[in-house]
C-alpha cells in the first residue's frame, strides 16, 4: 500500500513572496512532491473544489490579524471539500467527504494533531452540492448566519442593506434576512447581478454601484427612506460612507470585510462618516467565522432545511483548470468578474 500512496503526485501552489497591491503570478510557486502516506491518526484527502474568498488576499500580508500570515514558501491556504483515500483514522472512512483547510493543492496530508485546527469534518452530500457546502453550508453562509444573527439581530419590519450582494455572503445574507421578516435592499455591480438578486433572491431592491458617482447615494435615498437598521458591509471604503449617512436610530453596523481596500498600496481608508454613529445611537462591529466555530452544525441544519424547501438559492462560479488557475481565478475576486461564490475545481 505504502507504494501506492508514495506514487502519487501532489501539485501545490505557494506564497513565493508577499504581493505589493494585486497579486501577480510571480507571487507564487508552483511545486511537484509526492503526496506521501499518514501515519497513525491521520487521514490523505484527495482535494476537490477550494473556495476562493477575498480574505485569502489578507493572509498573503505580514502583520497581526485574526489568523497568522501563510508564510512564505508555504502551500496557500483555502478552505475545500475532498475525498478521503487513504486513513488512519478510525473517525475517518476511506471515500468520506471531508471539508476543511486543505490548502491549494491536489492532496492534503492531515497529521492527527492537526484534524482540529484544519477543521476537518465529515459532510453530507446529500443536504447540499460540493458547491453549496462551499457556499452556504460552508464559511461564506456561517459568515452570513452568524454576522446577521449574533450582530446584526435581526427584527421584522427592520430595513437591511448588503454590500457584495451577488457574493458569496452577501447572497445569503439577503436572503436569511428575508427569511427574518427584514426588508432588504442590495448593493451590487452591474445590471445582471441587480436583477438576480432581485427576481432570483428575492430582495426588495439592490443599487448598481457602477451606475455612476452618485448612485449608492440615491440609490440609498429611494430605497431606505427611513434609514438604514442593518447594514452588512463587506466592501468598506465609499460605499460605507454612504451608508453611514443614511443610518436609522438603534442601527447595526457589520463589518465582514473591504475588499475595496485590500490591494491598496497606500493606508486603507477609514470611514469619513463615523459621527453618524454618534448621532444616530448606533454600533459598528466585526465578525470573524471562526469564532463561531463550535455552532457551525447548527447554522448548516437551519440553512440546509431553507435549502430543501426552496426558501434559499445558492449560485457557485466555478473556475475549471485546477491548481494551475488559481493565481487567475483568484483576481476575480477583486475585479467583481465572479457572479456567486467564487470556486476552483481541483478534481471530479
């Protein structure tokens, strides 16, 4: 068996170096090893589709954050779904299908120490598509549930507005706010992503940030005309600022991210209009997933039932090429080029 396992080849793609502004393919290494066997505890996955979000775009950075920096020369991290082939593990079968952070690569070799830090769970093809756990069921929904949920505390009759609306969390977001009883306007680029989010998703309304200079503005005003409650940003920069300026007294601020911020090769700006939180009663504050890592399941079993009974709809952008794509397929994160949750396929 052993034979078996030390033949196969495992393509990885690593930081090469931290990326100034937008990464670029020289910012990576592409490496060819074999994928080697586990030793006692441990389990070989065999990799099948990663998730690309706009937070892999901090973790290229030196610098305190929520998460330590992928060092330099190490394989990227990302979340993904695989298939287990080879275990050691009596909590693992072999052709159980795993989530977790097997970073971008053909194979992950999980050590025993490290199936909890990696995440590494069992998951249930039946309750959603490889797709779906990497979307709803998967990082971006439990982002979305428990940002809207624990945060934002929803209320019905309450105003929403979401940034990033055709993404990966703002899809959800909208939609378990609808769920919630909310009235709920987006915010997203172009004419298409607009009239999905609307006709497919069901939200009341979303602006077309690339309708021109002042159209969140008065956007904002035609379709909130007495404030804003919730706010999900997950954009930062002018957009936030608009939105600051139209809050509701009582209003909650969710900070998931600014991917209009994050190739900035100059300091990232901060909100001009923060006094409206003064003025308006309101509170500002972020969220990070993994804090919530130990109610996952629960979120996954309420999303997954909106799921079955056609209440949620989820839309995956699926880039083919496998590992080789990735320094690509990742930058379409940050041109708005994908239209859903942002997916690599690394195998069938």
């Amino acid at each position: 068996m052993s034979n078996t396992f030390t033949s196969i080849t495992n393509h990885q793609v690593r930081l090469a170096k931290r990326p100034e502004g937008t990464p670029k393919r020289d910012d990576w290494s592409f490496t060819t090893e074999s994928a080697g066997q586990p030793a006692d505890g441990g389990v070989l996955v065999q990799t099948l589709s990663l998730s690309l979000d706009p937070a892999m775009r901090g973790w290229m950075n030196e610098g305190k954050s929520y998460i330590p920096p992928v060092e330099l020369g190490a394989v990227m991290r990302a979340g993904g779904i695989g298939r287990v082939v080879f275990s050691r593990n009596a909590a693992f079968a072999v052709g159980d299908v795993v989530y977790g952070t097997l970073g971008v690569q053909e194979y992950c070799l999980v050590a025993q120490e490290e199936i909890k830090r990696s995440g590494l769970t069992k998951i249930d093809l039946r309750a959603g598509t490889v797709g779906q756990w990497l979307n709803v069921l998967g990082m971006p929904g439990m982002t979305a549930y428990f940002g809207l949920m624990d945060v934002g505390l929803p209320q019905a009759g309450e105003t929403l507005v979401v940034s990033g609306a055709a993404g990966a969390v703002g899809q959800t977001v909208g939609q378990l706010a609808k769920i919630k009883g909310c009235r709920v306007v987006g915010i997203a680029g172009g004419a298409a992503k607009c009239d999905w989010v609307v006709k497919e998703l069901g939200f009341d309304a979303c602006i077309d940030y690339k309708a021109g200079p002042a159209a969140v503005r008065e956007g904002l005003k035609e379709h909130c005309p007495k404030g804003v409650d919730i706010y999900f940003d997950n954009v930062g920069g002018d957009i936030l600022d608009a939105v600051l300026a139209r809050l509701a007294r009582g209003a909650r601020i969710i900070i998931c991210g600014a991917i209009s911020q994050y190739n900035n090769t100059t300091p990232v700006q901060g909100p001009k209009n923060y006094l409206s939180l003064l003025v308006n009663r309101a509170r500002m504050q972020g969220i990070v997933v993994f804090d919530y890592a130990d109610r996952y399941h629960l979120a996954a079993a309420e999303m997954a039932g909106y799921l079955k009974d056609g209440r949620m709809k989820s839309r995956e952008d699926v880039v083919e090429g496998g590992v080789a794509a990735f320094p690509e397929a990742l930058l379409k994160l940050f041109t708005g080029e994908n239209f859903g949750k942002l997916v690599l396929k690394v195998a069938d």
